[in-house]
C-alpha cells in the first residue's frame, strides 16, 4: 500500500487544494506545521474570511491577502488592517467602524453591504461618502436606511452601477439617481414609517436606470407616488413592483407603459385594493408581452393579487 502524505505534493497541488479550504481550517490546520507550509500560505491570494469573533492571530497573519470580508460580531474589529479588501459585507457594525469605511483606509473597495442593520446614527455620513464620490472604487452598495441628504446636497459619484437602499422617504430616489448618473441597477425597500410624500426633489431627465425594485409591503405608497417614480426612470427595460395598489389593476399596467416605453420584463406582487373585480387576467396579458406571465388570486374578502412567478 503507498501512503500520500501531504508534504510529497507538489507546490501547484497543494495552492490548488488551499483554494477549497476555508480561511480558518488552513490556519489552525496547517500553519505552524513547517516552513514551507507556512510560506505557501502566505503566498495565497484573494482569500475570503467570516469573522465571527475577534481572531487576531489569523487576522494579523492574512490581513493583507483578504479580499472580501464579512463581520458578523460586536467585537470591535479594526477594518484598516485590511487594506486591500474589495468585498465588504458587516451584519453587525460598531460606530468606530463605520467612520474607517473610507478611501484612505479601503481604497480597492468595490462592494458594500450594511443591509442588516436598518438605522444607525452614523449612516448619513456613510451615505454621503458614498453618493459624494469620496470612495470612488465603490460600484455597488447595498445598504441599511438612508435618508434625504442633509441640506439635501449630494454630489455625484459615477462610479455607482448598483445601489439597494431600505428608506421612509421617496424623494431619496431622485436623490440617488441625480448623484448616479451611471446607476444601472436600484432596489428601494420603504419601511413601516414612510412619509408617503414627494418634496423639494432634484429634477431628473433620461436617467439611464435599466432595472429597478420597488418593496412597498406596509401599503405606505398611493399610485400617484408609483406613477411619480416611474417617470423619473423612463429608459428601464427590467422592473419588479411589490406595493398596494388602489387604482384598477388594468389602468396601472397601462400608465406602466406609458411612462416605460423600452419594458422587456415585468415581475410583480401587486395587491389590488380597487372595485375592479371583473377584468380578466387574459386581457391584462395581451397588453405587453412581459405580461404574459402574471397570475392572479383571490383571497376569501375578494381581494385579487397580481404575481409573477
């Protein structure tokens, strides 16, 4: 019988294999063992860590080979020690923290997300960092509740491709569009306490938005507020709608396309709240063919839900 250990693989084998093992299994596994060991992993690349508690010796040993971190502890971990990470994903989040989220300490950052944490007092902050442009690597965010900028200025940050933001307020999406003028993708998701009013919004023309989410599932949006939003996006092709909608199902979709004329797909959980009970869900699907796939239900109160599976 031929015993394999380890130690008779090649250097090539063995990176290969270290790219399959996760972060903390290769440093309580493998490092200490020998000298060449240890060198291979600190010659490893782009390498992911889950923190869960505060690990200083595996962090001060691969800080700067990690390229996405996700922090899912109180414990308050020192995110300059990682300078080089791209992907940065916090599930819980200390106010120290949240003020290292700049430039100078992340400056290849690419992706954040806070969406875990829906409000914190230093989150205006963070959102004016990031729709000012002073973390220009940043291309996508998916963040917890941002407000209506403070004295309701933000400047650009064209970078921005992707933007996923819970608020109370939907006038902070034409806030977001004016500072992204290159947004190609945004998901609003309005909380319980949203203030269903437009007020003092910048005037947006042709954004270039091509797909958009709407989560309203408090029912605090009318459809003059939908109507509203819809013409700020005239050119998006993809748009999925989640909120309460009072008016005939059969006139929204029509108003739907009138404002977006470039429509390819339509997704949808939409609660009809009006007296319309008699429309047939055949003719809804005849006006579009990104209608083709709606559903329609009703409940024992005679309410009819729109869906798109």
């Amino acid at each position: 019988m031929i015993v394999l250990k380890i130690e008779s693989l090649p250097n090539e084998i063995l990176l290969d294999l270290f790219e399959y093992i996760d972060i903390k299994d290769l440093f309580y596994g493998f490092y200490g063992l020998n000298k060449r060991l240890n060198y291979l992993l600190q010659s490893l690349k782009k390498l992911s860590l889950n923190l869960e508690r505060n690990e200083s010796s595996l962090i001060h040993l691969f800080s700067n080979q990690i390229n996405r971190l996700v922090v899912n502890t109180w414990q308050d971990i020192d995110l300059r020690q990682f300078p080089y990470l791209q992907s940065l994903i916090l599930h819980q989040i200390t106010g120290n923290q949240l003020r290292q989220i700049r430039s100078e300490y992340m400056p290849n950052l690419i992706y954040l997300s806070t969406s875990s944490i829906p409000e914190f007092s230093l989150m205006p902050q963070l959102a004016q960092r990031i729709f000012s442009n002073e973390m220009p690597s940043i291309r996508s965010v998916d963040l917890g509740l941002v407000h209506v900028p403070h004295l309701r200025i933000w400047l650009q940050s064209p970078s921005l491709y992707s933007v996923s933001v819970h608020c109370t307020n939907p006038t902070l999406i034409a806030f977001i569009l004016a500072s992204s003028p290159c947004l190609v993708y945004l998901h609003i998701q309005f909380l319980n306490d949203t203030i269903s009013i437009f007020h003092n919004s910048p005037a947006i023309i042709n954004h270039p938005l091509k797909q958009f989410c709407l989560s309203d599932p408090y029912h605090k949006l009318s459809f003059n507020h939908v109507y509203t939003i819809l013409a700020l996006i005239p050119n998006v092709k993809r748009i999925q709608l989640n909120f309460l909608c009072k008016v005939p199902f059969i006139r929204f979709i029509q108003s739907l396309l009138n404002r977006l004329r470039y429509l390819k797909r339509f997704d949808c959980n939409i609660d009809d709240a009006s007296q319309d009970k008699q429309t047939n869900i055949d003719i809804i699907r005849q006006f579009h063919p990104c209608f083709c796939k709606i559903q329609c239900s009703t409940n024992e109160y005679n309410f009819r839900t729109f869906i798109t599976e």
